[in-house]
C-alpha cells in the first residue's frame, strides 16, 4: 500500500475506507452531523429500520417477508399491519415512548420481529437478552437496563413470579395464544389515533449487552444512523436484492442476527427464514428447498454444515456466504470452496460495537492470496494500528486495532470507558494491515501468550492445529505455569469418524510448530464451549483445563 492511501494528518498511518471500494459502493456517500460529529452517509437510506418496512411494504405489499420456524409466512405489508397494531397496544397501554427501554426475552422468532420494529417506531431503545442465559444473568442485564417493560416467552415467566404486579416494570408474555403472531394485538379500529414514527436517526435504538460474565458486560448503545449505515453497506458489497433470501441461524439478539441479517433483510426486501434453535441439517434442507442465497454465520456455524457436505453435494442457489464472529482458518475457507465454488466466501470483521461489519472481504477469499484476512474497511469506517503508546503504526506493524466511524457504538449505557481516545475505539484486538490495505487479525491482546518471554499468538496454534487432518474445531488458551508463568494448552473438537488423542496431536504439531509453541496439554471434546453469542468461550475452556489438571495433579 502507498503511503498516499494513508491520512497522513496528525502524522497517523489512518486506513480510511472510502479509498478501497469501487464508484458504485461509494456513490452518494456525503458527509452528515449526527450527535455534534461528522460521519459519511448515504443520504437516500431510510432513518430507521421501521421507515424501511414501511417503504417495502408500499413497493413489494405481497412479496414474503419473514417466514417463521413453524413455516407460517408473513408478507411485507401483513408484517407491516402486526408491528402497527402492537405498537399502538405499548403507546396506548404501556405508555412506550421516546427513550423507553423495553427488553425482549425472546428466541428467533415473529414476535421478536413484530416487538423489535415496534418499539423503533415508538423511539423506545430495546435491549435484547441472550435466551441462552440462566435466571440469574437475566436479571443481572435487567438491574443494569433502567427498564420500562419487558416481553419475554412463556417458558421464562416463572422467572418473573409469584406476580407480576410486584415489578417496577410492566410485562408481556408470549404464550402463543394469541392469533396472529402469539402476541396480545389491539381489536382492529380499538384505537381512534394511529402512532406516527418518531424515532430519529441520532436516536439510540438498541442496548445490546456485550458477551463475557454478566457483571462485567457493557450496554452497547447503538443508533439508528449506526443501524442504517450497517445495512446499506451490507447491502451495496453484497449486492442484496429483494430478490435474495436468506436464514437467520445464529441467535436474533446478537448483533450479527438482528443487523446483519434480519435489518439488512427488512431493508433490502429480501425473504428471511427463522429458525428458532440451529440445526446444521435443517438448514441445507432449507437451502436446498427454498432457494436460499446468502448465508451469514460464525465459523462454528460453516464448521458444523461442512460435517454434512456429503449428504448436499450441490447447492447452485447459494451466492454469498459471509463469515463473522472469530477466526476462520484457511483449510476451511478452501473446504467451502471445494464444496460450494460457486459461493463466495466473503469474511467480515466487527463487533458488537460497531453495529456488525467494520471491514469486509471485497471478493471471494478462497481465490485472493489474501484469504487469511480481513478485508478492507468498510465506507464510512477508518482503522489505525496503535503501539503501546498510542502511536499509530505503518503496514507490516503489529499493535492494537482502533477504529471510528458511522457504525461505530454512541457510547456504553451508564459506564465510563477508557475505550475512546479522540473518538477512537480500541477494539481489543491485536493486527496490522499489508501494502494492499488488507486488515489481518494476529489475536485478541487478552488470548496473547507470554510463556516466559517468548509471544505466543493463540490464532497461529488454531491454525496449525486446523492443518491436521480431522480437527473440526480447535481452541488454544494460556494457562498458569510455575516454570513459565504460562503456557499454551489447547481443546480440539474431531469431525465425526475420526479418532484423536493428546499424543497423536503433539506429534503432528511438532512438524509445524516450534517446541515452545506446542500446548502443553490437549483436550480432546465433543464440543467447545460457546457463549449466548455463539463465540467460543476461552474463558470456560481455561477453567476446563485448569480442572482436569488439577484433578491429575490430584491422583
């Protein structure tokens, strides 16, 4: 990369991704103020998710809109009929406002949906809970949330008992009884007044809650202009059309699901299938029978549907498939390749606070001699690597990742951060670009390993422990060493049919690796550990090993 694509300004090395995409995904990118800021915006994208339901269901009324897990279809302007109806019930009836904060306790489904776009309409901000959570992780979120009300499905209302009466806030429980959608609508014509939109574009529309222990999550705030900006973009990379379809098989309320697929679809006019629970099975059935062409999940996700190649051997209709969440290694970047070639793999990074992509593959990786990283940032996004001084780095410098622009978080709900530096945040990662402009993720500066003295980046040991045959999913972890003070271990998940033991894997390793970077202890699982948003929880891997070296040392 030339020193001129850099923003030399202040003497920063600042990647700006407006220098790295073509005149068709730039064109009508104009500066706008939002919150005393400048950001680059597409002034023709609606202000809100639920302006952009109202547009599709003028243009495309009977078109399919959502499909939900039982099959039950909803066509735009059917969809369009439940999120006013519900939305006049919570003005009418609850009081939901501007600034209300209105939590949904719900799994992939319509009436997350129908919920979701309500209270966008009404300018209340809703805070997805992870469903996957225990009572008492809910309820910890819930003490940090200020709420107005909550929506949650039937089979967590003991929760919430003996009464709701008793509770600061008002609840809704969805039990399925209700015509329509499983949600208590008005009558028709019960109300005289019809709610008028009134959320703005600078408005916070979600708190989503970052993953990790409960008592240390941050309340992400996340606007509207956040939300639009992500889904245009999306929209003009992936070239979506109301002609696509897709499925949401990660959870809903994490922020890949609910942007990334459910408000590029509402936006674009595509169709979007809900899956309530994932299943690798149904999902390649669904595919295969509906057409399906672009699917966005997490390694985890494309990991578990290669298991399963043999029994799909072909499936023409997919377009796309764009992969988040963690590092997905080469060997299974060319996997998909060899299985689906006319599918482009197109990797994303971002994050929760960024609103979901902050850079994207801009081509299909499997072919590019760049399939490792990724991307470019998107429009509208800049990037710098900082050292630990802050100062920022040239290409080939690995530091820190910052970054700032139009998707990037308003703030943290009620919590100071030393995250920001001039409007930069730093993403917690560890990186650098190449001359091209190439984003490459080396580790999570937490993940990084000093077994003394010498750096050992846990992404690196993922990848050579991908390279053996039959690792379908690996994990590597810094454990405590009285020698070393720590030292790499590793948990390794087999693809079906294979058999694998801690000794057989170090053998293999010592080909690739060097001695000092070879985990010193290997366990073999069923399955890695994940959090409630579907990432593989180092945390609890380390605790798991740690155990079962305890409880050896014990014997």
């Amino acid at each position: 990369m030339s020193k001129e694509k850099y923003d030399m300004n202040n003497e920063d090395y600042i990647l700006n991704g407006n220098d790295y995409w073509p005149a068709s995904i730039l064109d009508g990118l104009t500066s706008h103020r939002f919150m005393d800021q400048d950001f680059d915006f597409y002034p023709d994208v609606p202000t809100n998710l639920y302006d952009a339901l109202c547009h599709n269901a003028f243009v495309l009324p009977d078109s399919v809109c959502i499909v939900d897990d039982s099959g039950k279809t909803y066509t735009f302007i059917e969809f369009l009929k439940l999120v006013d109806n519900f939305s006049n019930m919570l003005f009418y009836n609850y009081h939901v406002g501007p600034s209300s904060h209105i939590a949904l306790l719900l799994y992939n489904g319509i009436e997350f949906c129908v919920s979701f776009l309500a209270i966008i309409k009404l300018g209340g901000i809703m805070i997805p809970l992870p469903t996957k959570y225990k009572k008492e992780e809910i309820l910890s979120l819930i003490r940090k949330s200020n709420l107005t009300g909550i929506i949650l499905d039937q089979s967590f209302q003991t929760w919430f008992e003996p009464s709701f009466d008793s509770l600061p806030y008002f609840t809704i429980c969805v039990n399925g009884d209700y015509e329509n959608c499983g949600l208590p609508l008005s009558e028709e014509n019960y109300f005289t007044t019809a709610v008028s939109c009134t959320a703005r574009a600078a408005d916070t529309a979600i708190i989503m809650f970052t993953s990790g222990t409960t008592s240390r999550s941050k309340g992400v705030m996340i606007t509207n202009y956040n939300i639009m900006h992500a889904v245009a973009v999306y929209q003009k990379i992936f070239h979506i059309t109301s002609n696509d379809t897709s499925i949401i098989p990660v959870p809903i309320y994490h922020v890949t699901g609910l942007i990334g697929l459910f408000g590029l679809f509402i936006y674009t006019g595509g169709c979007i299938h809900l899956h309530k629970l994932f299943n690798a099975k149904r999902v390649l059935y669904e595919i295969e029978k509906y057409q399906i062409s672009f699917l966005h999940g997490s390694p985890t996700v494309f990991s578990l549907l290669l298991e399963l190649a043999d029994s799909y051997t072909s499936l023409p209709s997919l377009r796309i498939l764009a992969c988040g969440s963690s590092n997905m290694p080469k060997q299974k970047i060319l996997q998909l390749h060899n299985w689906l070639p006319n599918a482009q793999f197109r990797t994303v990074y971002g994050l929760t606070e960024t609103s979901s992509p902050a850079s994207i593959f801009p081509d299909d990786a499997a072919l590019s001699n760049f399939i490792c990283s990724s991307g470019h940032p998107i429009p509208g996004v800049m990037f710098k690597i900082c050292d630990e001084s802050g100062n920022s780095l040239p290409p080939q410098r690995i530091g820190s990742i910052f970054v700032k622009g139009t998707v990037v978080l308003a703030g943290y709900y009620h919590q100071e951060t030393e995250l920001f530096q001039n409007d930069w945040l730093d993403t917690g990662d560890l990186g650098y670009f190449n001359p091209e402009g190439y984003l490459y993720i080396v580790d999570r500066k937490k993940d990084m390993i000093n077994r003394g003295g010498e750096k050992i980046c846990s992404f690196d040991v993922e990848n050579a422990l991908y390279n053996l045959e039959g690792v379908r999913e690996a994990a590597v972890v810094g454990i405590l060493d009285a020698i070393y003070g720590e030292v790499p271990a590793a948990m390794v998940v087999p693809e079906q049919g294979f058999l694998m033991t801690e000794e057989s894997i170090k053998k293999q390793l010592s080909s690739q690796l060097a001695k000092f970077q070879i985990p010193t202890k290997v366990i073999v699982a069923k399955a890695l550990p994940l959090t409630p948003n579907s990432k593989i929880n180092k945390r609890a891997i380390k605790r798991i090993i740690t155990q079962n070296l305890n409880k050896n040392s014990v014997k």
